[in-house]
C-alpha cells in the first residue's frame, strides 16, 4: 500500500482478510480512515495470530472493554494492533456477556497480562486462560465495576481514617445531594492571551463594570 493510506486501499485490505482469515473475522468496516473488525470472540486467539504472522501486526497498544448494558452480550472487547512495518494500526472488536469468558490472548501478546486485568476490573469482563486474573486498579474488596454504565457515581463503599481504631475503615457511602456547581471560570487574562474568551470570563467584566 502507499502511503497515506486512503479508504480503497483499507476497504480492499478488509475484503482480502475476510476472505483469507476463513471464519476468524467476519467482519470489516472503514469510518474516518480507520479499520475495524469483528468477529466471533471464541476465536479471537487464532484471529489475533492471523493478524500477527499473516499481517505484520506485531504490537498490540491497547485492549479495552465497551458497555452496552440495553445489549443481551452487552460487553465489546475492542483489540488495538500496530504495524511498524506497514504503519498502520487496526482494530478488531469481540462481544460478551456478564458470565461467558473471552479467550485470553496473554500466549499471542504478553502485553495483554495487564489490558485483561484492567478489563476484568473495570467491567468484569472473564479472560479464560489467563494466568493472573486479579483486580489491578480498584482497592481489596471492592465491590462492582466502575466503569460499567449501572455502576453508581457514588460507589458502594467509602474510605477514612478512623482515630479511634487508628487504622483506615471501609463503610457504606453516606448519600448526600447533589450540588449544582457553576463551573464558569472567574479568571481574567484569557482575553489578553486567546483569540476567544473562556466561557465565565464574563464574571470579570461584570465586576469591573461594576467598580
């Protein structure tokens, strides 16, 4: 391919690897000069191979989870891959439920030890295979998925430091209103600085007017 790469090549590129991939990708979208595809997420060991040694997709950046909680899979687990040698990066994406395991993928990148980890955390999303599959990000105990759409902005439980016991305790989140905060900004000098003022600035205006 030349380079930039345009959408033709991409979408040419997608039909090649539908075609030769054999049931490990069954699909391949281009939006906004980016490939995306899909595929069945019990294969998606072999399917990250292909990609790999058939491809030269040899770095995985990143591995990230998507909640759509109205889906009966309600989980994408979305794989990110670049190619140093052609560069250019595609993503391929997988869905899941609540209860069934994603195949790790820990064996085809060791990059995803972690990825799957963050994933399992943040969502609760299972890895089958994976050697280590622990919380990474939240504290011991923690109950839920943060990042998951029906997970309160509150949490569940909250953390102080007790001076009686002399030691942090966890308890039930105390529920307290909401506050409208007024987020406009008083500062001045944005008009001395920018082209466009910062949204408040008006505040300081108002006051000098006024003096």
């Amino acid at each position: 391919m030349t380079w930039p790469v345009t959408d033709a090549d991409l979408s040419k590129l997608g039909k090649t690897i539908l075609k030769e991939a054999k049931g490990l990708v069954t699909g391949a979208d281009v939006q906004y000069g980016e490939m995306t595809l899909t595929g069945p997420a019990d294969k998606i060991v072999a399917a990250l191979t292909y990609l790999r040694d058939g491809l030269g997709f040899h770095q995985l950046i990143d591995l990230c989870g998507v909640d759509y909680p109205e889906r009966e899979k309600r989980f994408d687990v979305v794989y990110h891959l670049l190619s140093m040698t052609h560069n250019r990066r595609i993503r391929i994406k997988v869905q899941t439920d609540e209860d069934t395991a994603v195949p790790s993928i820990v064996g085809v990148f060791s990059a995803a030890d972690w990825f799957e980890r963050e994933a399992f955390d943040m969502y609760g999303i299972f890895f089958d295979g994976h050697p280590d599959l622990r919380r990474i990000l939240t504290d011991y105990g923690f109950h839920g998925h943060p990042l998951r759409k029906d997970f309160p902005m509150t949490g569940y439980v909250e953390v102080r430091y007790d001076e009686e016991l002399k030691r942090v305790v966890y308890e039930p989140v105390k529920s307290v209103e909401w506050r409208n905060w007024d987020f406009l900004s008083p500062w001045e000098g944005a008009e001395r600085g920018f082209a466009a003022l910062l949204p408040g600035d008006e505040k300081s205006r108002d006051e000098k007017s006024k003096s």
